[in-house]
C-alpha cells in the first residue's frame, strides 16, 4: 500500500473546499473561527494514523481539543471523560468516513498481528531515538560543564 503524502498547501486548500470551509465536526464556519488540519485517525501507536490525504480534516480548535487523541469513531459516537462529543455525531462520523474512501485512505496493517508488528517497531525506534537523545544531552552538558580556558575566554 503506498499513500501519497500530503501536499502543502494544494491539500489543504482541497479539503477545506471538499467540507465547505466548516469544521467537520460542529459545522462550524472558518470564517467565524480558525479552522486547522486534525488527524480523524490519530498519529500515535495506538491508533496508526498517517499524515495523508484522506485522514487530515478540518476542525476548529475547540473540537480539536476535546477530540484529543482519541479516533474520530470515537469522538462522534461516544462522550469523551470531560462529557464531550462531536456536535454533528454520525453524520460526521460518516462524512469523514466517505472522504476516507474517496481519497484511498487505508487502515495502516492489513490484520492486528501486521499492526502490532508496525507498533514493536515504532516502541523500538522511540527506545533508540531516546537513547541517542540522553547521549546527546549529556554531551551538551559536558561542554557547558567546562571551565573556560585561556584560549577560550578571549
């Protein structure tokens, strides 16, 4: 499965057209409030959500915020721990959905043993990207630990 990326701005302006300039879900209008690219499937382990045309939508900040990190399934369907839940509830749900589709969006794995394989993979790059990380810091503390000397006090 190969997606392409998403392409600044040409997208980005095409998804807004594709939803009327509204955030997809509460409807409401970017010329009343700022409207920004939210990941319906989000970007993390869990879920596997990719930066690619058919899952970055348009949203308000407020519906952004209160979605967090949880799927669009999720959010339209179901209230979140502070008692929240996508005004426009399956009617989003299942406008998000066609797009998806009709962009090629696909679930990132073909089953749950090939998704929990890509999930091993994004731990051990997060555990080796950490470690190189604490080296780093601890490099740049070195240095700054230095005294000065002659040649570099002037």
């Amino acid at each position: 499965m190969i997606l392409r990326k998403f392409d600044e701005p040409i997208d980005w302006i095409a998804v807004k057209k594709h939803f009327k300039g509204k955030c997809v879900y509460c409807g409401v209008n970017g010329k009343k409030v700022e409207i920004i690219q939210e990941h319906a499937i989000p970007v993390n382990a869990e879920h596997l959500g990719l930066s690619r045309p058919g899952n970055i939508i348009p949203a308000c900040r407020q519906c952004n915020n209160d979605k967090a990190s949880k799927h669009y399934i999720d959010f339209c369907r179901y209230p979140t721990k502070k008692g929240k839940i996508a005004k426009r509830g399956r009617d989003a749900e299942r406008d998000i959905t066609e797009y998806m589709k009709s962009e090629g969006y696909k679930k990132l794995g073909k089953n749950e043993t090939e998704r929990d394989t890509i999930r091993k993979i994004i731990s051990k790059s997060r555990e080796a990207t950490g470690k190189i990380r604490n080296e780093a810091k601890e490099k740049i503390e070195k240095v700054i630990a230095k005294k000065p000397t002659k040649k570099t006090a002037k």
